[in-house]
C-alpha cells in the first residue's frame, strides 16, 4: 500500500512543533483577508508533493493506530524559501492522528514561494486533513 522506506516510517516521531520555527520569528507573515489583495501571489504546491503527504498521512495513521474519523485542520507558514514552518494544528483530534499530520508536512514540498507586491513574503496557508 505504501511507498515508505523502513528508514522514513522509523522517523515518525522526529518531527516535532519545537523543531520548527515560531510564528513570531514572521512579522512581515500574509494571513487571512490579505491573500485577497489582488497584489499577493499564493505559493504554489508540488502536485506530486500533495500525493506523497496525503499518502504518509494515510500510512503514519496506521503505524500510530488512529481509528477516530473525523477533519484536523493544520496551518503553517510557507516561508519565502517556500518552505514549511511553523505549524499549528488549529482543529485537532487526536494526539496520534496530529503525530501523523505533522509526520507528514515534512513531505510537502512548493514549487514557488509566495509573494506581495511582487516580492517573497512568508504566506499563512491552511490545510485540511479528513480521516475516514
């Protein structure tokens, strides 16, 4: 069912929020109504990127048993270097389910950074994870 090496299923609990940044270390950070100016420009996910998170959300589930159903919505900075920082998960359900999410996020990579006005800017993004 999965592509994951034992090397990567083993790295499970590596990642961890303290690992990341804090959302404090963006001052100039793009949220909410501002991504509607028509002046900022959202970064843009790797497709295939998005396949392989969405494929290691659904085998770390398995591996940390997370049998509740139900949506976690986790958000993140994507930093102008249009990488992943600084995650928080803003509807959570259960602790194994988030260790997976988070696990996961490790994978999602972007093609392009964000930008305002025509410059990098570090952009809030939001994505919602459904367990069925």
């Amino acid at each position: 069912m999965s592509c994951a090496s034992e090397k990567e299923l083993k790295s499970l609990d590596a990642p961890k929020v303290s690992e990341y940044g804090e959302r404090s270390d963006y001052p100039d950070l793009v949220t909410g109504m501002d991504q509607l100016d028509p002046a900022v420009s959202l970064p843009r996910v790797n497709r295939k990127s998005f396949h392989r998170m969405a494929r290691y959300v659904e085998v770390y589930s398995e591996m940390v048993k997370c049998k509740e159903k139900g949506r976690i919505v986790v958000s993140f900075v994507v930093t102008k270097e249009a990488n992943v920082d600084a995650p928080k998960m803003d509807r959570s359900m259960d602790k194994n389910c988030d260790r997976a999410v988070l696990a996961s996020l490790k994978k999602l990579k972007f093609d392009k950074a964000g930008s305002k006005n025509g410059k990098p800017a570090n952009i809030l993004f939001a994505v919602p994870v459904t367990f069925h």
